[in-house]
C-alpha cells in the first residue's frame, strides 16, 4: 500500500471522530512511510487541545493499531483552503515544516 493510500486512510478513519468537523493528512516533505504522515485536524467545537489530541490518539489506536498512528498531530481552527474551496496543501506543508524543525 503506498503512503498516499495510507494518509487517505487514515483520514477517513479519523473523520469517524464524534469530534472531528475536517482532517486532512499530508506527507512530510521526503517522506515515504505511514511514520511520516502529519495530521491537521479541526475540532467541531472548543475543546481542551491535550484531551482531545488524547482522544484523537486513542481512537486512531483503537480502529487501526499502532501503525497508523501520524507522527504530528495539529489542532487547528480551520484548514487553509484555496478560493475554490480545495485544500491547501502547500500552506500546511509549511506549517509542518516549522514546527517540525523546532
């Protein structure tokens, strides 16, 4: 299965979250294994971001085991999109890589 199969997986499986309004999983840059996906994830409603990244760990374990787990997990309010309402990839791109290099 290639990593791009994978991330669409585990999209999916974390979309099936109670909590969970967008997810989208990207591939860092270089990557190719499950080991370098990285999630951005908006909640449904203001929730404590430890617990739900908790909760969010627990059911990815929980439907698909330990190998899909991300290796980042970002809370955010909104995924970037372009104006016709696709995903910007590119931007969460960079924001992985920022906060990957500290």
């Amino acid at each position: 299965m290639t990593v791009q199969m994978i991330a669409s997986q585990l999209e999916m499986v974390i979309s099936l979250h109670e909590n969970v309004k967008e997810v989208c999983i990207i591939v860092s840059d270089g990557g190719q294994s499950a080991e370098d996906l990285v999630a951005f994830i908006s909640p449904k409603e203001q929730i404590d971001m430890e617990e739900f990244k908790n909760s969010i760990n627990s059911f990815i374990l929980d439907k698909t085991g330990e190998s899909l787990q991300p290796q980042r997990i970002f809370i955010v309010d909104e995924i970037p999109k372009t104006s016709t309402g696709k995903l910007f990839r590119r931007t969460l791109h960079k924001m992985a890589d920022e906060a990957l290099k500290d």
